[in-house]
C-alpha cells in the first residue's frame, strides 16, 4: 500500500466514523446543529422541515378525497384535474413556505393552502352529493 492511499483510507475512515457518531447520537438535532452555524440557513431548513410536516398533515385527507372520488363514480378526468392542481398547489405552497420572508408573503401561503383545502374538499362534497348507483 502506498502512502498516499494508506493517507486516504485512514481519511475516509476518521470521517465515516465521526459522521456515524454524529448522526448517531442526535439524528433528528441537525437542524439546531445548522441554525448555530448559520441562522439563517438553519431558518430555512426548520422552514423545510415545517414544509414537510405540514404536507404529512395533509396527504391522509387529499387521498381519502380522491378515493372517495373513485368510488363514488366521479369522472376520472375531474378527479385527475383536482388532483393536478392539489399537487400543483402543494409545490406552490412548499416553495412559498420555504422562501417567505415577510408577512405578506405568509399570507399569501396562507391562500394557498387555503386553495389546496378547497380542491380536496370540493372532490369529497362532489362524491358525496353523487347519487347513489344501486345494483339490480
């Protein structure tokens, strides 16, 4: 082994081990980790992670909506454009979410995923006002 690769192996082995112990000890502290280094960043990121849960919060009742839809008999290309805007909507939302830096722009999120709201619940009241198909 030469010494250049006996350098570089030793490197990488100092680095994966320090990472493992790194994200070992705290996985879910990489945030706060970040905002000491640099606020604003780490702003960002808890921004992203905010982002995140929020679209977990969402994503049950979007896709009980859109079952809902399915089963109810609405037309599939109605429930595919709700369902495009939905998403549409989301990405709008995550990147308003992740971007904002003034009031105004909050607000703004604020309509939007007001908007999201009103695509999913429109779907579910379309399925519920459906008449009932009754076997014969």
């Amino acid at each position: 082994m030469t010494r250049c690769h006996a350098a570089c192996v030793s490197w990488k082995d100092n680095w994966a081990s320090e990472f493992r112990v790194v994200l070992s000890l705290a996985p879910r502290a990489g945030i706060q980790r970040l905002t000491e280094e640099d606020p604003l960043l780490g702003a960002k990121a808890a921004r992203m992670e905010a982002a995140y849960q929020n679209g977990n919060k969402m994503f049950p009742l979007w896709t009980a909506a859109v079952f809902a839809g399915h089963l109810a008999g609405l037309d599939n290309y109605a429930v595919n454009t709700y369902s495009i805007a939905f998403i549409i909507l989301r990405m709008v939302y995550n990147y308003i979410y992740v971007n904002q830096s003034t009031n105004i722009v909050a607000a703004t999120r604020s309509l939007v995923w007001l908007a999201g709201f009103g695509v999913r619940m429109t779907i579910l009241t379309k399925a519920a006002n459906k008449p009932a198909v009754t076997a014969t």
